[in-house]
C-alpha cells in the first residue's frame, strides 16, 4: 500500500511569516513529487513539481526534495491570507507510465492578518 | 484560469438517472484522467487514458463508464449511481509520463 502522509493542521501562522508544511511517503521508488493547493470547494492547483534532491525555488514557494530520507517539503515565505488553503502533497507509483499519482490528506494552513 | 474545462459545474441527479460529464483540453496533452474527491479527503484515481485508450482502472464500479473520443475530449457516464456516489469529480490531464498533472474546475454532483 503506497502511503504519502501529511499532517492535516491546520498550521497557523501570521502574515509575513514563514509556513513549512511536510509531507513523507513510503514507496522508495517514486521519482516525482508534486505540491497542490486546494480552496474549499475549488480543484488542486499545481504549485510546484520536483525530481530530484535538493531544493527548487519559485517566488516565494521553496519544495525540498530527500530521497533517502522519503521527505519533501514546502516553504512559502512571506505568507499571505490569501495563501490560506488545503496543501496538498502528491508523489508518482513507481513504474506506472503515466501519472498515477498518490495523493496525501493535506495539510489546511491557515494564514492571519 | 484552467486550461482544462469540465461541464457541467453542477449536476444534481437521481439514481434512475443517466448523466454524463465532459472534459476538453487543448494543450496537446496525451494522457487525461478522473478523480472522485469527497469532502475534506484526498482525490482518489478513478481512470486513466494514454493516447486515447483506457491505460488504467481503480476497480471503478460499472455504474461509471469512461470514455474518450479523441485526445481532446473525455467523458464519464453515469447510470444508476448511488447516493455515496456524490462528490466533485475532477479530469485532468498531463503531456507526458512524469509531467504534472493539470486539474479542471470539477464537477460538483449530488445524487439523490
């Protein structure tokens, strides 16, 4: 059973501050990871896509990749209310073809003015 | 906004009743999916199409067929569906094994 385990939250943090939100999966043959944000009621927005160790920047949104450690988190610094969503980490089958991607339970953080 | 569109946004039915929703993108992209998401879960893979054939099934219950016309357009049939069967039901697709997946808006159904 491929597991992809978030914590659900909700992380509160002020405006301006720095969120980390992580995410651990369990198929150690997986090769891509995915971060979706999600408003209540809307479909999963692609925030950032990662392959390979280390980090990837992209404005304000940093992912960091671990593979041997089975980890990859999000940065988003300098946080906004209207970052406030359900963040969803995503992470590919191993040897699926195309995506099939497992999904985690998301992490709801909660950003205050 | 999205690059992939789902109609309708809304869909209430009955569980005699047969519906169908609709995906189109015009990116190019050869693989599109459906996934079933309810309320405060993960969305959970129904389907996948690779170059218009049906590549993947969840073990998806019969009360739900894909289908998939051309690499532009895909659909889901729904007949005789239950009322757990309510959820908003999200296509998307990728260009690509290993490219991200692209989601459209969904479609919020209720079955009563």
């Amino acid at each position: 059973q491929k597991e992809v385990e978030q914590n659900s939250g909700p992380l509160s943090v002020p405006e301006g501050a720095i969120a980390s939100l992580n995410c651990t999966y369990s198929d150690r043959g997986s090769q891509s990871f995915f971060w979706y944000r999600q408003y209540s009621g809307k479909s999963p927005e692609l925030i950032m896509s990662i392959y390979s160790n280390g980090d990837k920047e992209d404005g304000r949104f940093t992912a960091q990749l671990n593979k041997a450690s089975q980890y990859v988190s999000l940065l988003i610094r300098d946080s906004q209310p209207s970052d406030s969503a359900t963040y969803l980490c995503a992470v590919t089958e191993r040897n699926t073809g195309f995506q099939k991607l497992v999904f985690g339970t998301g992490t709801r953080l909660l950003v205050s003015p | 906004d999205t690059e992939v569109t789902q109609t309708p946004k809304h869909l209430v039915m009955g569980m005699t009743n047969k519906k169908s929703l609709k995906c189109e993108q015009h990116m190019g992209h050869r693989a599109m999916y459906w996934y079933k998401q309810k309320a405060k879960k993960p969305p959970e893979l129904m389907f996948v199409y690779s170059y218009e054939k049906l590549s993947i099934n969840e073990s998806v219950p019969s009360r739900f067929s894909p289908e998939c016309p051309n690499s532009s357009l895909l659909n889901l049939h729904l007949h005789a569906l239950q009322p757990e069967d309510s959820a908003l039901y999200l296509c998307a697709s990728s260009l690509s094994y290993n490219s991200p997946l692209h989601f459209g808006n969904g479609t919020r159904l209720t079955v009563t």
